[in-house]
C-alpha cells in the first residue's frame, strides 16, 4: 500500500499545487487534530503515523477525498483543520422533523446514498468507475461559519448531488477539482 509520505509527490503532480504546500496542509492536519472529532468518528486518527518498519500512514480513499477537500478550501493553516472537516462534513437534504413516535429521516445521496460530502466523495474516489465524477464544487466560507457552506458532485451523465445550503451571504470562494484528477487521484490510493 502506498505511503501518504510518497503521496504528496504525486497528488502535486496531477493538481499542479506545489509538494510543499501539500506538506504543510497534512502538517496542519495532523497538527489541529483535536478540532475534528465527530462522536465516534475521528478522521484524524488516520493522518497519525505508525513508527517504526513497515510505519507511516497507508493512503486509502478517505485520505485522498479529505485531502482534495483541504485543497479545495484553500485555508489559512490555522484554520485548515477546522475548515476541512466543515467541508467533508455538509450534509445531503436536511433532516425532516418526525411526528411522536416516528424515527426522523436522514436523506442521502441518491447516487452514493451516503449522508456527508466527504463520505460521498471517498465512495467515488473507492469505486471511480462505478461513480464517475465530471467535476466537485465546494465553498466553505471563512466569514458566516457552516450557514452558507455547500458543495456539489457532477457526474459524467449530467446528474449532481448537492451538499449543504448556498445562502448567498456575500464573497464566497469557491475550490473546483476536476474528475480526471479525481480519477488519477483515487488510483495510487485504490492499489493494494
């Protein structure tokens, strides 16, 4: 399995965003750790190396997805962390109030059928061909907080899947990767 080390060379290659810069974000990743910690689910467990032979941090789907988030944001180092996890963690639809008695329904992406963006994108980075993506949007605003985050996933057949709600509060910037990128992404993180 690849090394996330070695992955930072080639994720540069194919985003044009120089290895250093990459560096720095899985620094400030691993770094800010505390700030994304999500009940049981603690994603930053998987930027912590393993020492030792054979150590480092293997790269899977999940790393490559939440690394193309952060480069998406494009935040400030300090706020890399907390504005990633902001990103992978929009939500599809919003939940629908139950009646007394009845379990409340949490909708999903109808082409993924998973809850969050970040989640949604690792399944097409683990199975590109089965979930070809044309390009992804995402705009995690520094000013208004989770309010008016949103991101999208365009499909090669014209369908899209969006994530959060766009409020229209102003400046937004918004990050945009292509799906020939995701492609080649996904394909050192899929090899065994």
């Amino acid at each position: 399995m690849a090394k996330l080390n070695n992955y930072v060379a080639y994720l540069a290659s194919i985003t044009r965003v120089p290895p250093n810069e990459i560096t720095e974000i899985v620094r400030a990743l691993k770094a800010q750790s505390d700030h994304f910690k999500d009940g049981d689910f603690d994603p930053t467990a998987e930027f912590r190396a393993r020492s030792g032979p054979g150590g480092g941090v293997d790269v899977t789907p999940f790393h490559v997805a939440f690394l193309l988030i952060a480069l998406m944001v494009n935040a400030n180092r300090r706020d890399t962390a907390v504005m990633s996890w902001r990103g992978y963690s929009l939500k599809f639809g919003g939940r629908r109030a139950a009646w007394r008695g009845e379990e409340p329904t949490i909708p999903t992406c109808p082409i993924t059928g998973e809850t969050m963006f970040g989640a949604a994108l690792t399944k097409c980075i683990a199975s590109p061909t089965e979930y070809p993506v044309k390009w992804v949007r995402l705009a995690v605003r520094e000013d208004h907080g989770a309010r008016g985050d949103w991101a999208e996933i365009h499909f090669d057949d014209g369908t899209k899947t969006r994530f959060g709600k766009d409020e229209s509060r102003g400046f937004e910037r918004v990050g945009e990767i292509d799906g020939q990128t995701i492609q080649v992404a996904s394909q050192m993180a899929n090899v065994n």
